[in-house]
C-alpha cells in the first residue's frame, strides 16, 4: 500500500472549465483541497484545446486562454464544414493519449486563481467530455485515456463515460434524479442509466454524497453496499473573509439596496427542480412586507419556473421592492448576500445533498429547506422543514420565520453547529480512509492496469 505522503491523485475538470460554476464545481474544488491536505500529489485532466502539435512551452498560453474561454462541458465546436462534420461520424475505438501542459510560470494566473483548484500536474485533450459521450454511445464502454505516470486514483467527480488506464478509477453519483424523477432533468434517460451502469462495472470504488443517495444507489443500480461510500461534502472554505456587521451592512445597501437581516433569500439555478414557482407563489399569496431576492443563473425550463413574475401580483410586488431577481453573482457578492438574509428559502423537491442550505447555517443564517431528497439529512434538525409540494406549508413557514425572532435566533445557533459536522478536517478523514480501502485492495476484480495490446493509442481527435 502506498505511504500517505506518496498517494497522486486525479480530478476532472468536467465542471471546473465553467466560468459560472456548478454544485459539482463545488465538489471537486473540496475534494482538490481534501487531498492536498492530506498531502496528496494532484492531477488534473480537463477537456480544453491544447493541441499536441504545440510545444510544450507554449501549451500553458493556450490551456488557460481556452480556460478564459469559458469552454463548457458541452464543448461544442466552432463552425463545422462538411468534411468535419463527416469526420465526427467516424470515432475510432482507442485509447486517447492526454497533452502534459507544464506549468513553466509564463502565465500569471492571479486572475484565474478562483477557476481552479491546486494542482501538480495538468493535462488535457480537446472536446475530451463530449468525445467520451459520443464513445459510450458508439461503443457501449467507457472510453480509456492514458497518460505518463497515471495517478494511482482517477476521481471523477461526476458519471463521466471515461477511464483512466493504470490508475484505479473512483466514480462519484450524487444522486439518482434522471432516474427518479425524469421529469425534472434534462438529461437522455436511457443514455444517462447506460452511464451509469458503465461506471459502476469498471470502477474501483463509488462514491456519493449522502446516506440518501446511497441508499438510492443500492435500490435501484446493479452494486455491492461495500462497492459504494457516502463521503458527504465539505463545507467550502469562504473565498473572501467574513465582514464586520457595518461594513456588510453598508455594502448590501450599496450593491442591493437591500437592510441586513431584512430579506429572504433563494439561492440556486432557476430549473423545476429547485421548486422556485411554488416559493413565489408562496410569497405573493402570504402577503409579507420583507422582500423575497431569488438568486442563481437560469436553467432549463427556467421560464415556466419564472412565468409568476410576470403576472400582475408580482409586478406590484417588484415596484414596491418586495420581490426581486438576480441573475449569477460571484463568490463574494453571493457571500454576502447570505450572510445578510434573514433566512434562506431552500423548498427544493430533491438534492442529493444540498450545498446551499449548508452553506447559510455556516454563515449563520437560518434556512427553511424542503422534506424530500437528502436536506432534511443535511440539515439534521437545524432548519424549519417544509413540504415542498404544498404551496400553503411554504407560505405558512416564511410567516413563521418572518415574525419569530427567537425562532430565527434558534436555527441560527442549531444550523452553527450543525456545520461543524461538514468540516474539511472530517471531510479529509473520509477521503482519507476511503484512499487507504481502496489501495489495500490486494486484486483489482476489474479494470486494466496498461493499455491492452489490441487498442490504438490516439493522440489528437479532429472534431
């Protein structure tokens, strides 16, 4: 079994690539700072353009010119010809050889600290998430990728329909909603449990994010309890340091005009299964004077969620400063406005964990969440608990939260210490002993540990 100190690691960048970020963003930045705590060497495998053609001093100059890019997951290319939309027709089995970008510190990267977690090594290959998609479909199999010197565990920080050959590659599913509730997601349902089932059979280890999620797994996905561990999440480090009470006062005024203390807050992306239209419903029909501010970049089916405030309610309630809409903030703005709410409004009707509703008892601020999925869990009794399905419960719990100081003073303090159970410390524990299992496994039952004799080694895919 290899030492502590000596354990390399990898992490996709499936999501860090994204400028606006995801949940999972969030996920493997804190795994990235698990690991490098623990002392972990990092690599990281994202999908952007840097063509093996380049020479190696200049791959840094690229890589992070396609990072500025803001190249989605997606990776969805530039203008086609005819002559490459017919080459993407012909994916060749094979193992796809990733492009080393050395860090020779031309870049200066103070202005992308934020999109990135610590690393020690960087690859990539072009349209690398998209290319793997389009091999599960073809091939029915995960597509393997090799690089010098493979980590001894590949994370994946989301079902990604690739391997890594030479490593043992560990698959994190945060929850089952394709599956369980196919009408709150966008995704291919039948390519997505396809997906999953691909991951499961080639992977070292699973992991997910909650006791409900892992039960859900077990339910309802062809593995062995002792193949899948809930790691729960860490609680992400604050980006900026919490301010003084005046000074964020003064700042929410400015940047918001909105008091400390005095709205509610929704934080997330606007989509139907964030549950949005229920909570504005729920707002307008209790008649509440402390204004209601839904925070979080549209998603799909964002209109429908939203229709409400174009009715004639809402419009009296957006002149009077009672109802408002911010699109995608950054970290610090985002911060701040949480920690200034009077509570946050989390009705969601399923997470697999549920970051935001973690991330305010932090701060000190109370939260009413939904009862369905893992929230209730993550919550652990430190929140006002609602169905999500009952418009009335909603509006009745932000009466409830809004005339109840002591209440509010209540959750602030359960949901406090209720964060602590979330701290990196536990969190690199977890991680920590998860990495030990998994290499003192004496025989891998699956998984090859070279590039088999019989497949080609690609360097470059013309897309």
């Amino acid at each position: 079994m290899n030492d502590r100190s000596t354990i390399r690691v990898g992490i996709d960048g499936f999501n860090l690539a994204m400028g606006q970020g995801t949940g999972v963003a969030t996920y493997g930045r804190s795994l990235a700072e698990a690991c490098r705590q623990l002392g972990r060497s990092i690599d990281l495998v994202y999908g952007l353009n840097v063509p093996a053609v380049v020479q190696p001093q200049q791959r840094e100059t690229i890589f992070f010119s396609a990072l500025a890019a803001d190249q989605s997951r997606e990776e969805t290319p530039a203008r086609r010809s005819l002559l490459r939309s017919l080459r993407r027709q012909m994916l060749r089995p094979g193992t796809r050889r990733l492009v080393d970008v050395p860090m020779n510190g031309r870049v200066i990267r103070k202005g992308v600290t934020e999109m990135m977690p610590p690393f020690d090594r960087l690859v990539t290959f072009n349209a690398l998430f998209n290319l793997g998609q389009r091999y599960l479909r073809r091939f029915g199999t995960l597509m393997p990728v090799s690089m010098t010197n493979p980590p001894d565990i590949m994370h994946w920080t989301y079902p990604i329909p690739i391997r890594m050959i030479g490593s043992r590659n560990v698959y994190t599913i945060h929850d089952l909603v394709p599956l369980r509730l196919p009408y709150l997601s966008l995704e291919d349902k039948r390519y997505h449990e396809r997906l999953l089932h691909a991951c499961i059979a080639e992977a070292a280890h699973v992991l997910t994010v909650s006791e409900h999620s892992r039960r859900d797994i077990l339910e309802h996905l062809p593995i062995a309890p002792d193949h899948v561990t809930n790691t729960y999440q860490a609680l992400p480090a604050r980006r900026h340091a919490a301010l003084p009470p005046e000074v964020l006062a003064r700042n929410l005024r400015a940047l918001f005009n909105l008091e400390a203390g005095g709205y509610f807050l929704f934080v997330g992306a606007i989509e139907p299964k964030k549950n949005v239209k229920r909570l504005i419903e729920a707002y307008l029909a209790a008649c509440l004077d402390t204004p209601l501010v839904i925070a979080g970049p549209t998603a799909w089916r964002s209109e429908d969620q939203l229709q409400l405030l174009n009715g004639d309610g809402a419009a009296v309630a957006r002149e009077q400063g009672r109802l408002r809409r911010l699109g995608y903030l950054p970290a610090e703005h985002l911060e701040q406005l949480v920690a200034g709410a009077r509570a946050i409004i989390f009705p969601s009707v399923y997470e697999g964990f549920g970051l935001p509703a973690l991330e305010a008892m932090s701060a000190g601020t109370p939260v009413v969440v939904g009862s369905e999925g893992a929230l209730p869990e993550i919550a652990g009794g430190a929140s006002l608990t609602v169905d999500p399905y009952d418009v009335g419960a909603i509006g009745r719990a932000l009466a409830e939260i809004d005339a109840n100081a002591q209440l509010r003073d209540d959750l602030k303090a359960e949901g406090a210490k209720r964060a602590l159970d979330f701290s990196m410390n536990r969190y690199c524990d977890r991680i920590d002993a998860i990495h030990h299992r998994i290499l003192a496994r004496v025989a891998e039952a699956r998984g090859p540990q070279g590039i088999p004799d019989n497949q080609t080694v690609l360097a470059g895919e013309l897309m």
